[in-house]
C-alpha cells in the first residue's frame, strides 16, 4: 500500500495471514471501530483476514473508546495519529502483545504513556513522532528485545536518551529529525549495530557529532541535510565510512527526504 494511500484512508486493513476466526469479542469490537471511525463500511470477513487499524484525526476515538482495543488480541499492526489520544488511553494498548507495528504519531503522549508501550515485546517498529516524549521516556523501551526501527521526528529528544537503546540487539533503524539533538549525545551509540540513521534538521547536530558517527562502521545510510556539521565534517564523514550512502540534501534516504 503506497504511503498516498495510507495518508487518505481513515480506517485501513492490512494483508496479514488469517490464524484463526474471530472471537465474538473481537467481532464485538470491529463493530464498535465501524461506528467511530468515518470514511468506509467495512465487514467482520474483510477484518477476518487482518490485522490493522488506523485511527486519525478525522474519528471520533477518545481515550475511554480505546477499551475496545483490548479485545482485539490478535492486533498487529496500529495506527493512532493525529487526535487527542493521551496516555489514559494508550494504558490499554499495553495488553495486545501481537503488536509488531506502533505509531502513535502527533498524539499526547508522555514518559508515562511509554511504560505501557515497553510492555510490547514483539514490537519491531515504533513511530513516538511529535509527541510529549523526552529522554528519560526511552528508558521503557529498554526491553523490547525485537525492536529494529525507532522513530521520533519533531520531538523532544535531545540524544540523553540513547544510552537506553543500547540494550536493543535488533535495532538498526533510528529517525530522529528535527527534534532536540546535541551532537555530542552521539557517543551512546557506539558499539551498536545501525544501518540507517536520520539526524536531519537538528541544529544541534555540529561537528561535535563527527568522532561518533565514525564510529558507526555498520551504517549504510545516513541523513544529515540542515544540521551544522561543516562541509569539512562531512568529508570526513564520507572519508570514514565509504560503505554508507551520506545525504546532504533533501531527497534522498529510504524514508523519503
């Protein structure tokens, strides 16, 4: 499904293999989301074979309604953007253990709210973009174990924070534009093993970061337009790591600048 796509549709299902029927509790919930959610009628056959849900702006979802996500055990993938979400909320999303996909972009989310998140161990991609996140909130996520992909754009974030993402073995990924970032917050990610990473539109992001990114020899991508690393930084950068395609400008990078 193209990314065009995925941005009009409100209520959208995902091809995921079917397992099993569902259970009248999980019918019971398709129901109450059809109900809520504008823009198409879908039938308990069509969710029968997925496992996704998309919430946006454009539903009428409050915290009390996402109860109904409880029943939905066998959930793996979850959108939840652009609305007035809070952690009184996402308190029951802690409960589907299925989840492999979280974004909770443009939410009220807090640190709070990611002690419920870091109770999903088969999560393998999170999206805490433009959220009321901080540093400290990565401590939570310090047992998911298959996490391979973070992402917290326009955030909070200064970098403190990755001394948590350490303890992560699968995670390869990290988009972290535009949020808070001081370059010198770069040395916590010595000794992992990433292939891409976005620092882009950090104008903390300086020369400061340049000994630490060299030492990230795994990488393979690696985003850096409107940061202040200098031009001579960056010839260091793409002197030091050969392997790792450097994006200077807007327009390159697998997640589309």
């Amino acid at each position: 499904m193209s990314k065009k796509i995925m941005i009009i549709v409100i209520f959208v299902f995902f091809l995921i293999p079917n397992v099993h029927s569902l259970t009248d509790e999980e019918k019971e919930a398709v129901e109450f989301f059809k109900t809520k959610l504008i823009g198409g009628v879908y039938s308990i056959e069509d969710y029968e074979k997925e496992r996704g849900l998309s919430i946006s702006d454009k539903s009428k979802i409050t915290d009390k309604d996402l109860f109904y996500l409880t029943k939905l055990k066998n959930l793996i993938l979850l959108y939840i953007h652009k609305n007035g979400i809070t952690d009184k909320g996402i308190m029951y999303i802690k409960d589907l253990k299925n989840l492999t996909y979280l974004s909770l972009y443009y939410t009220q989310l807090t640190d709070r709210g990611m002690e419920y998140i870091g109770q999903l161990e088969n999560l393998e991609e999170l999206n805490i973009s433009n959220t009321k996140v901080t540093d400290e909130g990565l401590k939570h996520l310090k047992g998911l174990k298959k996490l391979k992909k973070l992402i917290v754009n326009d955030s909070q974030i200064t970098g403190d924070g990755f001394k948590y993402l350490r303890e992560l073995p699968a995670l390869t990924d990290i988009v972290v534009a535009n949020a808070r970032l001081k370059g010198e917050n770069l040395k916590y990610l010595e000794g992992m093993r990433l292939i891409f990473l976005n620092i882009a539109e950090n104008k903390g992001g300086d020369d400061s970061a340049i000994p630490y990114l060299l030492k990230l020899k795994t990488l393979e991508e690696l985003l850096i337009f409107d940061t202040n690393i200098s031009k001579e930084g960056i010839k260091q950068i793409t002197k030091g790591l050969p392997r790792c395609s450097i994006w200077e400008e807007r327009g390159g990078g697998k997640d589309g600048y």
